[in-house]
C-alpha cells in the first residue's frame, strides 16, 4: 500500500460554515478582492482570509493577485463531491413525489 501525503480536499467542512457559504455566494456574481469581501462581514480581515483560505484549500475558489490585492473567483467545479452525494439523495426524493402525485390524481376532488 501507497502513502500519499496529499489529502482529498474537505469540501463538506469548508461549506459547513455560514460565512464561507455566504462567501460563495459572493462569489458565484463576480471576481472579488478580499476587501470587497470583507466589507460584507462584520468579522475582521484575517478572520475573513482565513475563511478564504479554507475554501481555497478544498478547491472552491482560485486566487489571483492583482498588484497588492488578493482577488477571489469561485471554481464551481469544486462542488462536484456536493453534488455527486446529492445525487445519490435525488432518487429518494424523486420516488416520493412519484408516489405523491399518483396519490393526488386518484383523489377525487370534493
């Protein structure tokens, strides 16, 4: 057996906060520069580059520096593990709806 000492990326973890969940959200509109971010918090610039740090590390956004400026662009790519295991959820739910909507045609209307 291999040991690697790359690990797969926490894309679970780094979504699980609300403030880098609004951050993507942030950023699925437009390219930011973490003070652009930031101004959107009432939480201090390094908590917030923190944050970006994180979502960084499990590969949802990119950063590019420009001058002496840190801008942010969301990877959407990145959510690909989000949605593969939600996939696996979305025949549960089609199922149920299935069911739902043959039971409300066999009911008649009173």
């Amino acid at each position: 057996m291999v040991m690697t000492s790359e690990r797969e990326p926490d894309v679970f973890g780094a979504i699980s906060h609300p403030a880098r969940r609004r951050m993507l959200d942030l950023l699925v509109e437009a390219e930011r520069s973490v003070n652009t971010i930031a101004g959107e918090f009432q939480m201090s610039r390094p908590a917030v580059s923190q944050h970006l740090r994180i979502l960084l590390n499990a590969g949802l956004v990119s950063e590019q520096r420009h001058g002496r400026e840190r801008h942010y662009r969301l990877v959407p790519g990145g959510l690909a593990p989000v949605r593969d295991w939600m996939a696996h959820y979305e025949q549960f739910w089609d199922e149920r709806f299935r069911r739902l909507q043959e039971l409300l045609a066999k009911r008649k209307p009173e």
